[in-house]
C-alpha cells in the first residue's frame, strides 16, 4: 500500500489545528448564514427595510470599533483574542432558540445577536488574519489562504443543505444551534495548538492610542496599492450589502423559493467558491495579483446582473439562482485570496494588526449605508428592480479595476524579510 506523503503547510499541526477549528466554526457559519435572513423573513415577516437594517447592524461594528482593535492586536497575542470571539459569538447565538422557545424572538433580538456576533469577528477575525502571518511566515501567505478558502468554500457547499433541511424540520431558530456548538469546537481547537507566539513589538510608553491608530491610517493612504485595494473593496462590500437587504426576500417572494431550495441553491453556488479556491494560486501567477482580483469583480457583477434577470414561471428557477451564486462565490473568493495575500505582503510586522483592522474598517464601514440603501431601493423600485441597479454599479466597478486601478500593475507579491514563523 502506497503511503500517502503530506506537502506544503499540511507538515505544520499547528497550521492543521489553526485550519481545522477555522473550518468548523466556517460550517456553523454558513448555516446561520442562511438561518438568520431566513428567520427575519419568514417566520418574522420582516419589510425590505427591516432587512436593511438587520444587514446594516450586523456589520455596523467594523464602523465603530476596527481601528481600536487593530491596536489591540498589536499590543496583544492574538490567541487569547480568537478563543475570546468563538466564545462569545457561542452565547449570542444561543439567544435566538431561547428567545423562539419563549416566545419572545423579534426583530430587535436578531439585531442585538448580530451585532455582538460581527463586534467579535471585528476583533477575533483581525487576530487571525495576523496569527496566519506569524505563524508561518509571509511567504506562504497564497498557500494559506486558498487552503482556507477551500474550506471555507466545502463548508458552503455542504452547509447550506444542511441549514435548508434543519430550517425545514426543525425551524431556522433551533438550526443556529449548529453555529454556536461550531464556536465552542472552535475553541477547543484552538487551545491545542502548541507554537510559542511572539510577543508583541515595544512600544514607547508615550504613545496614545489616537497616535498608533494614525499610524495605521497613514501606512494605508500612503501606500497607492492599499489605498487602491482600500477604495474598490469599500465599493464592493458597499454594493454587496444592498444585495444582501434584498435577495432573500427577492429569492423567497417573487422567485417562491422555499427554505429546502434556498439551501440548495447555496450549497450549489459553494461550488463555485471551491473552484476558486483551488485556482486562484494559479491564476494570480498566470494573470497577476491585482488583474486577478478585477477578475474576480467581473464575475460577482455579471452575477448581481443575473440575479435581476432570473425569470419568474420560465424553466428551473432554482438552477438559475444557483447558477448565479455559484458565479458570485467564484468571484469573491478570486479576488479574497490575493487580496488578503497582497495586503499581508506590504505591511511590516510591527504595523501588520493596524493595517489589517485599518482596511476592514475602511472597506466594511460603508457596508451599513449599502444595507441601509439596498433596503430603500428595494421598497421604492421593487425587489428586481434593485438588483438592476446594484448589478449596473457592480459592472462599472468591475471595469475601473481591470482598467484605471492602480492595483492592476501588481504582477507577483512583493517579499518582506523580517517575518519568521513562530517556532513550536
């Protein structure tokens, strides 16, 4: 019997651990991914507006608290703060079959879970993104993240399916529970893992919060390729949340969709994910790092178009939605990728918890104003018509990276020398 020979990070079990509890709190995710809109929809009856604002708040937290986390994890280990997020991501969520239990489950208590939810990942996401560096040294950051990825992208193939038979035989409340006990595993995980994590850089003893937030700040703006990167995503995010206000009432009132065929469909559209992840090493090497990431936004707009021109009584209805999500997943997890690498890639060590908490406060902040937009358009032109719009702005965003970004010129990732991996 031939013996099966492991390659690349799969050789480091601190990576395996720190991917394994990733992927497991991934698969709770998607499924309250879908349990959450699904619940607000159907068993709330929420308006397009509601929507909005339960998209808006659930992300509202990046707006308010992103830049303070970044100096928080630059002063910190990152460990203690990635467990702290599971665990208290587990006990909001747990709120919701409780309060469906006692009868008292309404809007506000799925606005208050998801914001307690997003102001952990605010904090636990940024650390990870940091430790990944630590852990195994930047040069193997493409490696990382499409290993991650292709998790994450299984999980949303398989999860979805999952959360639509839950939501169908046990109610979208009870189907959360998933979520919460893949954060707790999560945890668990995660105090496995055995490598000595650096301490944190000194700082001198003088400097203020304020001074340490500017600094992330001014690295930003002063580097033309995070700025550039900075001011499409903010776009992108801008426009995917005025989808996400919509679709779900879009997908179950006009197109009747149920929970069992939503659930397909999103299983379905994982798949696209997963072929990203599995390609987008090569072709961020065939293409370029920055012309890839336009790639990636030509496909998530011609999605947001083909979700507005899904006919309704014309053939499958569920193989077309699927179809496009299966074209939007492709393109986000394409351009997350070398994103994520890119910006990684620039950052010295010292400044690497700022940047990134920098960066996902700028491209995250506007997603609330998306929601909250998406939701008004979707109540004054109806649920397509606001995918007609979010599709149109979605194309000429795609268009302005491929040809006028100046992320566009970055070919191969540039090489830091001061990361080393943490030592076991």
């Amino acid at each position: 019997m031939r013996r099966v020979r492991l390659t690349g990070l799969w050789r480091n079990p601190d990576f395996v651990r720190l991917w394994l509890a990733q992927g497991i709190s991934d698969f709770g995710s998607y499924i309250s991914h879908l349990a959450l809109p699904l619940t607000a929809a159907v068993l709330l009856h929420a308006t397009p507006m509601e929507m909005g604002v339960l998209s808006a708040i659930e992300v509202l937290p990046f707006a308010l608290f992103s830049l303070h986390a970044g100096v928080l994890i630059d002063r910190v280990r990152r460990m203690p703060l990635m467990m702290l997020r599971d665990i208290g991501c587990a006990l909001a969520l747990l709120t919701v079959p409780i309060a469906a239990g006692l009868g008292w489950l309404s809007m506000p208590v799925l606005w208050v879970v998801g914001f307690l939810c997003l102001s952990g990942e605010v904090v636990g996401g940024s650390a990870h993104q940091s430790y990944v560096a630590t852990l195994i040294g930047k040069d193997r950051l493409v490696e990382a993240h499409s290993k991650f990825m292709a998790t994450s992208s299984t999980a949303q193939v398989m999860a979805p399916g999952l959360a639509g038979i839950l939501i169908q035989w046990l109610s979208a409340p009870v189907a959360i529970l998933f979520n919460a006990s893949s954060f707790i595993a999560s945890a668990l995980i995660l105090r496995t893992i055995r490598a000595d994590e650096p301490a944190p850089a000194p700082r001198s003893d003088d400097s203020s919060v304020w001074e340490e937030i500017k600094a992330g700040l001014k690295l930003v703006w002063e580097m033309p390729l995070l700025r550039a990167f900075a001011i499409q995503t903010a776009c992108w995010q801008l426009l995917n949340y005025m989808l996400a206000a919509v679709l779900v009432l879009y997908a179950t009132r006009e197109l009747g969709m149920d929970a069992g065929r939503m659930g397909m469909s999103y299983m379905l559209g994982g798949l696209g994910s997963l072929t990203a992840a599995l390609s987008a090493g090569t072709l961020g090497r065939r293409l370029g790092i920055g012309p890839t990431v336009g790639w990636g936004f030509v496909a998530t707009s011609s999605a947001w178009l083909g979700f507005g021109l899904i006919p309704t009584g014309f053939g499958p209805t569920m193989l077309w939605f699927s179809l496009c999500q299966c074209l939007f997943s492709f393109g986000a997890t394409l351009f997350s990728i070398n994103y994520l690498a890119a910006r990684a890639a620039v950052t010295p060590d010292e400044l690497l918890g700022r940047m990134i908490a920098t960066m996902r406060f700028l491209t995250v902040a506007p997603a609330p104003l998306g929601a909250l937009l998406g939701g008004a358009l979707g109540t004054a032109l109806g649920l397509r018509g606001a995918l007609h719009v979010i599709g149109a702005l979605g194309a000429a965003l795609a268009w302005h990276a491929l040809r006028r970004s100046p992320a566009r010129h970055l070919l191969v990732l540039p090489k830091r020398v001061e990361s080393e991996p943490a030592t076991a």
